[in-house]
C-alpha cells in the first residue's frame, strides 16, 4: 500500500514539474499569414491578443490561450482561428478558416511562412 502511495505522489510531482517547465507565450511577435507581410502581434498574459498598427490578415485574433502544445488564436467571440504549435520558440499551424499557414515568430527574427 505505500509503494503505491509513493507511486502517486511520485507520478503527480512528476506532472507538476512538467507543467510547470513549458515556457509562457505571452509576449510579442510576428504574425505572417501565408505568404503575406508580417504583423507585430502582442500575446497580453491576460489572454488578449493586441496589434501594432494594421493587420488586415490578422485581424480576426483578439484573444488567445496557451496550450500544452502551443497556442491557440481565437476571436473575440471565443471561436478558434488557428492551434499553432511551438517550435524553438515560433508557433506555427493552419487557419481554420482558410486553410492558410500561420507563424508566430519572435519579435526581432524573420517570419517564416509558407504560401499554402
């Protein structure tokens, strides 16, 4: 009985730590759409996404919410716009809507986007 006691207390810090090691997006990036220009795109930690300046291809993204995968988009009303997943600290997936690619990079790296 207390080996398996130890196994769960175990298995449950062992999910802590896990939980607790994946990064927090929250902060700012660009945005590309397919193959269009980039946005300068801030992830807010309270769940809002905000642009600087004019994002017509973006402009959909009012919210969004880490996954344990990456992020996930939505628009202001809740509905999902993209489940992007994280790579050496770029997003990348595909729009819903459209089937476009979208990538998350970095603000200050290039963004990589392809023209699906």
């Amino acid at each position: 009985m207390n080996s398996l006691k130890l196994l769960l207390i175990s298995s449950a810090l062992a999910f802590v730590a896990v939980s607790a090691a994946q990064a927090d997006p929250a902060g700012s990036y660009k945005l590309a759409v397919g193959a269009k220009a980039t946005c300068a795109l801030t992830l807010v930690a309270d769940g809002t996404a905000t642009f600087t300046g004019a994002c017509d291809q973006g402009a959909d993204v009012a919210r969004w919410q880490a996954k344990s995968s990456g992020v996930e988009l939505k628009k202001a009303s809740g509905e999902t716009v993209a489940m992007l997943k994280g790579k050496d600290g770029s997003y990348t997936g595909t729009r819903f809507e459209d089937g476009r690619t979208l990538t998350l990079s970095a603000d200050g790296g290039a963004a990589v986007a392809s023209t699906h």
